[in-house]
C-alpha cells in the first residue's frame, strides 16, 4: 500500500486521509448511518489518516468517531484539533483559547469523548492572537510527555509563528486550506514546512466540493450549508468561478478521471510532505478520492493547472473566518 510519513514522526498513512468535519455539522444534512458506513469503508479500502476536530458539531463529531473506530483504534491515524470555544447555547458564537490551562482542559475533553488514552495528533485550530505561540505550544509539549499526545500540528499557521512554535517543540503538521483555487499557503508558509521537514495536511483540497464538479448552482445547497457565507460561493464569483471549473473538467475529460481526482492528483504531485484529507459522507466519493494516487500527471499538465489560479474569484472565507487565519 502507497504511504507517506507525517512529517519526521514514525507515523505512515495512506496519501489521502479522510476528513470528518462534514459527517456532524457545516455542510446541510446529516446522517450517522451513512457517516459509520463511510468511516469503516474508509479503512477497508486503506485510509488510515482521519481527522476531527472539538468544535465539530460541539464534541458530536469526536463521539462518532469513538462510535465507528472503538474496536479499530489501532487500525488508523487520528488527528484532532482545539482551539475554538464554543458554546452549545450559543453555537454561532465562537472564540479562540491557546491559554496552558485550556489546552490541557480540551485534551483531556477530547481523550474522554473518543474513548482513547492518547491522540496520534493534535493540532491547535487557530492561533490565539491573546496567548504566544510558545505559551501554547509549551503546553501541547507537556500532553506529549504526559503520553496524552504524541505529535503536535498547527492550523492555518504564518512561516513567522511556525518557526517559534517548533523552536519549543517539534512541530510535525500544517493544516491549511490548500487547492487549485486556494494557494495562500505557497506565498506564506510553505518555505518554511519544507525547510523544517514538516507535513502539509491540505483541508477542502476539493474546494469546499466545487473542484469536484457537483456544484452547479449555489441553490442546491441546503439552507444551513455555511458555503452560502463563502465569497467565493456568492453568485457573482461563483459563475466566473465556473470558469475555473470548465478547464479542469477539460483536463479530466481527457484523462478519463474525474475532476476529483484530478484535483487531489495535482496536491499529491506538488510534494511528496503532502497529505490531503477531503472530506466526505458517503461510501462513493470516498472511494473515488483515495483512486487519485494512481493518476499520473504530466509537468504540462501540472503547469495547465497551476495557471487556472489566475481566474479565481473571491475570498476563500468571509471578513470573520479571514480574522481567524495566522497568515
């Protein structure tokens, strides 16, 4: 089976994880049945690297993980993240904690909803600009030699904080928003992952589901689907966005794959510290993306790629998620 190393850990996961925040909250309907069926699918066929988070769904999104995995622990790579504070009255309102105490309180919160007594890695979510890195970092180091962690990450993260936090302590994945349409991470951080030999974990390396294709107008999503607050799913980027979308369906027409796996294929191929985790809830896509390690791209045909960057329209988040970003 095809592997990559996270980062200079003695953790081997398959190249595509699995992203899980979808199966409990954000993108319309939910569905356990379908969520469990798609977990345990996920390692049949060999995808081991999965990741959660606290905030998703309010711990729901931890407990269905526990409810799928209990028995297969051993089976897999579990990422999840803290960072976020927020309330279950108040599920709209959200704030950031990197403070020693809160991230000791969030482990040992997440350790109880999986049902495990150590995560293979944790991430901070965001940084909190009211806590230095090093103060965070310093604690996340501490759950490591208490033996409740055993890789530390950081999420949505600038080269200037990366560099601090792994002077505390190594520091051995990025998470970051990173596809054909969203290439923020190659003018801001990506020197400094290489330079460190860290990973890149690339979450919505699908765009949000747009690069795959099934998105045709903004009017089939359900109400409670937060891409209605993207910028770039906001009627008047989204049909010049289509326009981005037409060359890579070209491209995958061709090749006689599907936009999906075309788009996961151009991530893999930029570096081998690369590890997407697209997230889905059902059986048949997940299957599809964990296909993207076979197709072979082209040096032109990566060059074709990187040039449809020109034509994205919109922000990847609005005005308060952009607040949220280290960049």
């Amino acid at each position: 089976m095809k592997t990559r190393t996270l980062g200079k850990s003695d953790l081997r996961v398959f190249p595509i994880g699995l992203g899980a925040m979808g199966m409990s909250e954000f993108y319309g309907e939910t569905d356990e049945k379908q969520s469990l069926k798609t977990l345990h699918k996920a390692l049949d066929i060999g995808v081991n690297f999965i990741d959660t988070a606290d905030v998703y769904g309010i711990g729901t999104n931890e407990e269905l993980l526990r409810k799928a995995y209990s028995d297969r622990w051993n089976n897999l790579v579990l990422a999840t993240k803290f960072g976020f504070v927020r309330d279950k009255n108040n599920p709209e309102v959200r704030e950031l904690s990197g403070s020693p105490e809160y991230v000791k309180s969030a482990c040992e919160a997440s350790l109880k909803r999986l049902g495990r007594e150590t995560i293979d890695l944790y991430y901070l979510h965001r940084v909190d600009p009211n806590t230095p890195i090093e103060e965070t970092v310093g604690a996340m180091a501490e759950l490591v030699k208490e033996g409740k962690v055993r890789y530390i990450g950081l999420s949505e993260v600038s080269g200037d904080t990366l560099r601090r936090a792994n002077k505390v302590h190594p520091i051995t994945a990025v998470q970051t928003e990173y596809s054909i349409w969203s290439r923020d991470v190659e003018k801001t951080t990506m020197s400094v992952i290489e330079e460190l030999g860290i990973s890149l974990v690339p979450y919505s390396p699908l765009g949000r589901g747009f690069l795959s294709g099934k998105i045709r107008d903004t009017s089939e999503l359900s109400e409670n689907d937060f891409r209605h607050t993207v910028p770039r799913f906001q009627k008047e980027h989204f049909e010049s966005n289509k326009l981005l979308l037409s060359r890579i369906e070209q491209l995958a027409n061709i090749k006689k794959i599907t936009s999906a796996q075309l788009s996961l294929a151009w991530l893999l191929h930029k570096a081998e510290n690369i590890i997407p985790i697209p997230g889905t809830k059902h059986e048949k896509y997940l299957i599809e993306n964990a296909k993207a390690v076979d197709v072979k791209l082209t040096q032109d045909e990566m060059l074709y790629l990187d040039d449809t960057y020109s034509t994205v329209a919109g922000e990847r988040y609005n005005d308060m998620g952009m607040k949220f970003t280290n960049l």
